[in-house]
C-alpha cells in the first residue's frame, strides 16, 4: 500500500517521469485544504493541487500536461507542473472521466448520460449519448481510437460500451456490477474495476470477451499501468501498488 488517506473516485494517472497522481474528492460539495496528490517514484506523498472543488478524473495530454474533471461544477482544469490551476472548458453537467485521444481531443463523460468532446480549439460537441449513471463515467481508448466507457447504473447487470472513431456505439461486454475505472494492458486486454459473479475486483476482458476476476478486492475503483509493469490500483481511500505478475493476489 502506497498511501491510505486519499478519496480516489476514479483512475490514478501517472506523469512521464513516474509520479502518481490521485484524488480527495470528497462528497459533492465539500470543500478539503488540498484535493489532488502526488505520489513519487519512492512513494512519497505530498499534496498538489488545492482549492479544486471534488476532481474527479484526470488524465495527461501528448505533451505531459495535466487534466481534471469536477464534478461539483461540470468544468474541465488544467494542471500546471506547480499545481497551479485554470478552466480548460466548462458547461458539462457533472463531468466525471475524461480520456484524450491521438489527435489530442479530450473526452468527458456527464452523469446525465452525455459523452462530450472537446477539439483542440476548446469547441465542444456532443459525442455519444447512453443511459444516465448513478455514479461517474469513466472512459479509455483502444490501439484503434475506439472510446470504450462504464457508467454503474441501479442494475447489477452493466455493461461496457465501445464508441467508434464516428460515434457509433455498442455494447462490447455486459454482465459487470458497477465497473468503474479501466485501462488497457500493452497486449491490448480491457481491466476494469467492477464485480464479476458476485465478486470485486479488477476484471479482465481479453481481446476475445472472455472475462475473469485476476486482483480481488472489495472497494476497488480504479487503476493505471505503470513503469516496469507496475499496477496501481485505487480503492474508496487508498492507492496500492502491485508487480504486474502479481495478478490474482487478494487485497483488503
């Protein structure tokens, strides 16, 4: 365990040198000192970012620059490296996860159900539209540009929906409960933080669809891919760190 006094809601991310980025969210409206931490490659923690209301997702651009979703007031910041912030974009409901694209397009997820997109000039459009979620969005892309999303919905019968390049959507796997947070591994397989036949953890759908349990835990929310095929994985308030071979091992 790296830390356990955080509120992650979502992915941790990771910066191009290493460090690990993660949140206090906190309840809607609720205003903490610092919101957004780093972790550094030697496990230190420390606070970044102050002042922003409930971050929800974050995520880096091509040039290493940071992201952040609020859902408290459905804007989009942008993160200097001394944590300094601005508003990127505004007007999107409660804006919870957020992904870029190759071309360097970022996408936001609203609760309501509404997937944005966001140009490089910061015109934002419509994307895709899918049924409303209870919790948050929560969004990555594929090697093809495919924009693959979970939202939980009351239903313990959720599903993972894939959106092409075009906005044509799909459902590509169904049968999680309340999958959250994704990534995916350099062989191109899906995980997801969601239950599975009655169990949490992180799910993995190989390219073929077939799903399994490979990390159990019962409060996991999130995750991200590190250096040196480290894991990371985020529960309601603490950040783990696993060997990548180390999948099927049982946490907290």
């Amino acid at each position: 365990m790296l830390t356990s006094s955080l509120h992650p809601v979502a992915n941790p991310a990771l910066d191009l040198e290493g460090g690990l980025y993660a949140t206090f969210s906190g309840r809607r409206g609720e205003k903490v000192a610092h919101s957004i931490f780093k972790i550094e490659p030697s496990g230190l923690v420390q606070p970044f970012v102050a002042d922003l209301m409930n971050p929800t997702g974050i995520a880096f651009d091509s040039l290493g620059e940071m992201f952040v979703s609020s859902r408290h007031d459905g804007s989009i910041y942008k993160i200097t490296r001394y944590g300094e912030k601005s508003i990127y974009a505004k007007g999107m409901g409660v804006a919870t996860g957020i992904a870029f694209d190759h071309d360097g397009n970022l996408y936001v997820g609203d609760r309501t159900g509404t997937i944005f997109k966001i140009d490089k000039k910061r015109e934002i459009f419509v994307f895709a539209t899918l049924e409303p979620s209870v919790s948050a969005y929560h969004l990555a892309f594929d090697d093809e540009q495919n924009l693959y999303v979970t939202g939980p919905t009351t239903s313990s019968y959720d599903h993972i929906y894939k959106i092409t390049p075009n906005g044509n959507v799909s459902t590509y796997f169904t049968g999680l409960g309340r999958p959250q947070g994704m990534a995916f591994d350099a062989g191109g397989n899906l995980f997801v933080a969601a239950s599975l036949s009655g169990r949490r953890g992180i799910v993995r759908v190989t390219r073929k669809r077939e799903a399994g349990i490979v990390v159990a835990g019962s409060n996991l929310v999130g995750l991200a891919f590190g250096f040196h095929r480290d894991l990371y994985l985020a529960s309601g308030n603490s950040i783990f760190k696993l060997n990548f071979g180390a999948v099927g091992r049982l946490l907290p």
